[in-house]
C-alpha cells in the first residue's frame, strides 16, 4: 500500500534538490504518494504565513515529512520555521549519520559515525535573560543572597536545563538505532567532570539507558576529548549520544569529516511525527541554478525510508549515490578536485546519474 509523505520542497536550492531526491525515492520503486505543501519564503511570496496551517496539518495527517532547506525570513518576528516545527512535533532526536563515501575528498576516510542529538533541552532551551534587564537583576540578585554565586556586573545569562525525561528518551533513541542499524556501540557524550547536575544528570541516565541493552557496548567521553579523537581516530567511533549544544557542534564537525555540508543527511524524530532533512541551508546565492549536490537530501531520502520500512528501496538508493561518488566523474562541482573543474555537472545529471546506477 502507497504511503503518504509530506514533500516541503523548501526555499533557495530546496526545490532543485528535492526534485532530485524524490526522482530517485520513486526511481528506487518505494511506494510513496508525495503531499506537496510550503513553507518558508516561498509561502510568504504565496501571501501566506511562513508555516500555513495546511502545511502543518498535512504532516500531522502523514506522520512524515521530507523537507528541502527553509530560509529564515529576517525581520518577520518569526524566529524560525524550524524552531516551530520542532516545537510543535515535538522532534526531540536529531539523528545525523556521517560516513564518508569512496570518492569523496577527506582526511577522515574511515569515518562512519552516526550522531544522535538531543534537540529540546541544554542551553537551546531559550531560557535566556538579557544584559541590564529586570529578570536578569533579580535572577542575579537570587544567585548571590540565596546561593553564595555572584555573578560580574553587566552579565547576561543563559539557564541549561537537561531532565531524565529528555535523557532516557534521547540515550534509548541512540540505542534503538544501534539496534536497528546493526551498529555495536553507544558514547555518550558529555562535560560531567565540570557541570556535574546536568552534564553529570545526562550521564547517570545514559548508563542506566544502557544497562537495559547488554547487546551493545556503552562508553562515555567527555566533550573535548572526544572532539580530539574523532580528528584522529574515527574509525574508533559508532553511535554517538550527545546534549543539544554538543550535538550541534558536533554534527557539523562529522559533516566536515565526511567531504562537507552537500553530504550530510539528517532525520528528525519525535512523538508526534518525523521530518527528514539535510543538515545544509538554502545557500540562496545558488536559487535556480541547477548547481548544489542533491546527496544530502536523498541520503535524507534514504533514512526516510528505512524508517517506512521501505529498506530494499532504501538499499538500492545508497548504493546507487555511493556509485556515482565513487565514480566521480558525473558529480557536482563541491566533490570535484576543484570548484571550477568544468567537468562537474548539475543537480538534475547527478539524479539522473543515481538512477543509471540503481537500474544497472
Ligand atoms: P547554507 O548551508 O545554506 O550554505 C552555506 C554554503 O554551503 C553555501 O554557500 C554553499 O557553498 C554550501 N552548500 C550548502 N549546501 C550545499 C549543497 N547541497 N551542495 C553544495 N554546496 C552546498 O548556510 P547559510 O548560508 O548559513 O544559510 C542560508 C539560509 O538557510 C539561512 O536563511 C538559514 O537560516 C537557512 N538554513 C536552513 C536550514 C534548514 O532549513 N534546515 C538549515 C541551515 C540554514
């Protein structure tokens, strides 16, 4: 039976890479029937609001959704569309494999890592009090009569809530992707040593997450350390747990370890639904020139439908991309020797070029 999914084709170069990931979604023989709806931009260009209630009821309605890059649009008062997504689904898991294709141009060719970021919590949480304002003054005020903490004049201040709840569920999140993707082992990622109530809470929890799951090995690492042997020994890694803030530090870390931004697809997961997307923008500069590397977007694809249970569609897909980035020849111009090798070709060959592989 043909599922439903959301198609948001995105602002910028959204729609270019879209167009590519769904011609080889359909390609690959998953059965999806695509929802195309708006957002961003293009639906203030529409005269609508940047997140229509139509949009939003059809990813409620589907449960999923692929997405191209939305702008945020400057001086609206909306903050951004992502953010609001992420509200309103509750998208509490950032999952963000990184593995570097043969082919690709990196120093960190045994990378194959896939990070799990917890993505509602930590200092992202938005609970911020500004330099010179009433709350900050009696927050500050607080700290110094009641907990013996002053702190410096001037200061503005930025609160890092982390729960069990919001642990248990991204550390078990982790460990049910291991299980599924035949991955063997879990770290933790964390600064415990120093911020030994949240950081310390995060890692008492993931340890008792982990002990409901001997099958795979569990191990922590403090933040920077990490950082440090993932530079030098990455083959040493799998799964990788972390807090928001590491999580997205970290996740453009991998996407600069596996060749860079047109390569780094991402899902995310919550309670009321799972929207899959590239890590990249919209890189306006490059709207309508048939130019950027659609991979992000279709190894997004990919992770989509394995989450469908479309796994040989799935399958066929990553081999098909694999192939044309070995290859190298019909690629875009980012995995090429160099930015103005006129070999490079468009968005559209390089589609074109997958499902060449896949049929083969
Ligand atoms: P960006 O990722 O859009 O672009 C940065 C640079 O990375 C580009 O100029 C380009 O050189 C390169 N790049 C990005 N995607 C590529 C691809 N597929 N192939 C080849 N090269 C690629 O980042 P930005 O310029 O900081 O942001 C532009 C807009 O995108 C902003 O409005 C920002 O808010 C938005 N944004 C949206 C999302 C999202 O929707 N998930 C994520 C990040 C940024």
């Amino acid at each position: 039976m043909k599922k439903t999914v959301t198609l948001i084709p995105g602002d910028g170069i959204g729609p270019a890479v879209s167009e590519a990931a769904v011609r080889i979604i359909d390609a690959a023989g998953a059965e999806i029937e695509w929802d195309r709806q708006i957002a961003g931009v293009t639906a203030m260009e529409a005269a609508l609001p940047p997140l229509p209630d139509e949009t939003l009821e059809s990813i409620r309605r589907n449960g999923v959704a692929l997405k191209g890059p939305l702008t945020t649009p400057v001086g609206t008062g909306f903050r951004s569309i992502n953010v609001a997504l992420r509200k309103e689904f509750d998208l509490y898991a950032c999952i963000r494999p990184c593995k570097a294709y043969d082919g690709v141009r990196t120093r960190f060719p045994e990378t194959d890592i896939v990070i799990v970021r917890e993505n509602t919590e930590d200092l992202y949480a938005g609970i911020e009090f500004e330099k010179g304002s009433d709350e900050v003054e009696r927050l500050r005020k607080f700290l110094a009569d009641e907990l013996g903490s002053p702190t410096r004049d001037e200061s503005g201040i930025s609160i890092k809530p982390i729960s069990v709840f919001g642990s248990d569920r991204i550390v078990e999140a982790a460990f049910k992707y291991a299980e599924e993707n035949g991955r063997k082992k879990v770290t933790a990622a964390h600064k415990a040593n120093i911020m030994k109530f949240s950081d310390g809470l995060f890692l008492e929890v993931a340890r008792q997450v982990a002990e409901r799951h001997p099958d795979i090995e569990f191990e922590d690492r403090i933040i920077d350390n990490l950082c440090n042997q993932l530079v030098s020994r990455p083959e040493e890694y799998d799964v990788i747990v972390l807090p928001n803030l590491y999580g997205d530090i970290v996740s453009d870390l991998g996407a600069g370890m596996i060749g860079g931004l047109g390569l780094a697809p991402g899902a995310n997961i919550g309670t009321e639904g799972a929207i899959f997307e590239a890590t990249h923008g919209s890189a306006p500069k490059y709207k309508g020139q048939d130019k950027v590397n659609p991979t992000a977007l279709m190894l997004s694809g990919v992770l989509m439908l394995k989450h469908l249970g479309e796994d040989e569609a799935a399958d066929r897909m990553e081999h098909g991309i694999a192939e044309v980035i070995r290859k190298g020849d019909r690629v875009t111009y980012d995995l090429k020797p160099s930015r103005d090798d006129p070999s490079a070709v468009g968005t559209s060959e390089f589609a074109e070029a997958v499902i060449e592989e896949m049929n083969d």
